[in-house]
C-alpha cells in the first residue's frame, strides 16, 4: 500500500481517501480488489508492449494484485501489527526537499462556477546571472480547482507576453501568446521548465542534466482552473532546485510535436490526427507526456531512425484526461540526428464516449476542454555544448500562426 497507494492517498494529496493505516485501508477492501483488477488503480495508462521501462511506473505487478485478491478472500486480516504511515514533515510539503527558490501565486480568487480562460502570472526578475536548473516541483494548493499549472523561463528580449503587467494575474488571448519576432528562436522566446497536472510526480531530470535559464529572465505561470461548485483561494508554490556548476548534458522540454490543424467532426467515433517532426542533431529522449482532452482515446509515440527502422516510445491504448502521466524512461532513448518522431491520436467524438462535451459539436485546437488538443510534450537532453535552437530540421509552427498554404 505505501508503495503503491499512500503517494495520492494520504491528506492533501489528490485520493478521496487517505489509506495509511490498517483502519483506513479495511472498510475499502473489496473496492481496492476490484480496482487493481481492473487496473484502474494504480492509475498508469502506458501499454505495456514497449521495449521500454518507465522509473515512474506506478502499476502493480501481477504478484501484488494476487497478494491483495488473497488479502480480501481471507476476510482482509489485519496481520502483524504494522506502524500507520506518517508524512514526512522535514521539507515542508516538498517532494524533492527545499527549494532553493520558491515562487508563490499571490492568491487567486477562483469562483464557484462557470468556466475560466487561462491565467497568466509574470513574477519580476529573479535572475541576475545565468542559473543552471536540475529540478523543479509545483506545490499545489488547491487541488480540487487546479487543471494544470505549466512554468515557463520568459529571457529578458522575448516577445512572449511582451508589455503584459508583471505581478498579475490576466488573462491572454490566444493572438498575444502566438505574436513572436521572426528571428526569434524557439528557446529564445521561453523555455518550458516544468508542467503540473493531475498524475505528475516530481523528479530530478537527468543526474548530470540540468535547465538553464539565463540573466534576466522571467518566470511566467500559465494556470487553468476548474470550478467546481465552491469558492476558493489558491496560493499554489513552485520551487527549483539549482546547480552550481555547469552539467555535462543540457535538458529540454518541446511541445512542437503537435497537430494545431485539428478538424474533428461532430459525431466521429474515429478521428485519427497525426504529427511529425524531424530532428536535425543527436539527443536522448528523457520523457514523453501524451496530451489531449476529453475527446482524446488513444496515442502513440514512435520514433523512425534515419535507416527507416521504427520503434514504439510511448503508447497510451486508453487515455484518461484526468490522469496525464509523464512517462519517464529508465534508460533514455538515443535519436539519432535524422530521426522523425511521428504521434498518432484518436479522438471519439460520438455519443458513446461517455465524456464528450457536446457531439453534436465539430472541435478544432483550443485552450478549453470543450476544445481539443494533439500534443506529445517531449523532454530531451544533449551536450550542454549544443545549440538547442539547431535541434529543428525545419522550424516548428507556433500556436496562434496560420497553416502554411
């Protein structure tokens, strides 16, 4: 249970229940048999027919879903006497120990109801020198209202957001995200440093690798919230954890591999979008985080090797909007300069999906869950030497731009 169960299911976590005793564990028994039967729970949504390990595999193995079958079948013994779990208290709540830097949301009112566009918060200026960044980690205050909370580097020249106030939180239409200089490069305009959705566990990126973030920039919040029925204040914390020296492998995080021309048609019980991208230097893939929303099935991640061999990264046969896992690889992939990495989704827009908004509705890409997203977020890391902007073979299309005629 500690292994498996008490990360979500203990106070202030996301479970409904906490289960770090005998007494809290008991009365749910036959409902924790019947969810890791069916492997709802633990929630891990990677098929497992990838050559791949993940080293945030929460799903339990075959033995373990038998100890608890047995466990209940027995009348659910207590046993010997076994200590209840008690959360640590030494690091204040953080995962990952004390941040070297905590950046705090100065209280965001969210309402009982209705639905919000995104939030954009600017903190001031927080770097006076380069920083290298080998991890960070969101703490959420409010869970219960909290969609995600993604933390951008914003570097002191970019166009992202430029001339919006620092220090509020406003919203930003779609066209003011999307404006960018031409010549501006895609780390040059912000550097993605970490993302929070309902799943994510914090993890130091690479042990040599780390994010770097330069003088002068900027630290942007984007944050969705949900009402659900209660008013509430949020101040949600994010912390990083810095480095002294340069590491030997640089990290970064893309979400250019993506399909922003979605079209899916009212009532389509299979709507297949696809997405590619070639890279144009060696690097190592650290993780892949598939993303859509409530019309999202399924995805697939495959990379194809200059010699046309291809192999699954990441295939999610059952996606669960509400569960957005980062699949993280034990060992990191080599992709060869030259690879294409190509994502394929499905998308049930029929009645039958039990979570579609509106099937009467055709959807294309946008901010809202009522609206659809084809991401697969991908963390890569190269020699701290290389220039990341050189990892394109062609420049990526940026949201908020036209499709080339």
């Amino acid at each position: 249970m500690e292994r498996r169960c008490v990360s979500c299911h203990q106070p202030g976590e996301i479970g409904p229940m906490p289960l770090t005793s005998y007494a809290e564990v008991r009365p749910w028994a036959n409902a924790i048999r019947d969810a890791v039967l069916e492997r709802k729970m633990p929630p891990w949504h990677a098929a497992g027919e990838t050559a791949h390990a993940f080293r945030n595999d929460r799903s339990m193995t075959e033995a373990e879903i038998q100890t608890v079958v047995q466990w209940v079948k027995a009348g659910s013994p207590e046993g010997g006497m076994v200590l209840p779990f008690v959360k640590s208290t030494t690091n204040a709540g953080w995962k990952l120990g004390k941040p070297d830097i905590i950046i705090r949301v100065p209280g965001f009112k969210v309402p009982a109801s209705g639905q919000l566009d995104y939030r954009y918060l600017i903190t001031g200026d927080l770097f006076p020198k380069n920083v290298w960044v080998r991890a960070a980690e969101f703490r959420i205050d409010k869970r219960a209202v909290v969609h995600h909370i993604n933390a951008y580097a914003r570097g002191p020249d970019s166009s992202y957001l430029a001339g919006y106030p620092k220090g509020e939180i406003v919203p930003a239409t779609l066209a003011d995200r999307g404006r960018r200089r031409s010549d501006e490069g895609v780390f040059d305009r912000r550097i993605q440093l970490l993302g929070w959705e309902p799943g994510y566990e914090p993890m130091v990126w690479l042990p040599n690798g780390a994010k770097q973030i330069h003088a002068g920039s900027d630290i942007v919040f984007e944050m969705h919230y949900s009402p659900n029925g209660t008013e509430v204040t949020d101040y949600s914390e994010f912390g990083l954890y810095l480095q002294s020296a340069p590491p030997s492998q640089r990290v970064v995080a893309i979400d250019t591999l993506r399909d922003l021309d979605l079209a899916i048609p009212a009532g389509a019980a299979d709507y297949v979008s696809r997405a590619s991208m070639t890279l144009a230097q060696s690097v190592r893939l650290l993780s892949v985080q598939p993303h859509m929303h409530y019309r999202g099935a399924s995805m697939e991640v495959r990379a194809i090797y200059p010699g046309g061999r291809s192999r699954l990264l990441v295939s999610v046969p059952k996606y669960d909007f509400h569960w957005q896992t980062t699949y993280l690889f034990n060992d990191p992939v080599l992709l060869p300069a030259g690879t294409r990495l190509e994502s394929v989704a499905h998308f049930d827009n029929s009645p039958n999906n039990p979570r579609n908004p509106d099937p009467a509705a055709s959807v294309h890409w946008g901010d809202m869950t009522t609206d659809e997203m084809h991401i697969a977020f991908l963390e890569l890391a190269m020699p701290v030497e290389a220039d990341p902007e050189k990892l394109f073979a062609e420049p990526p299309r940026m949201i908020g731009t036209p499709a080339k005629k």
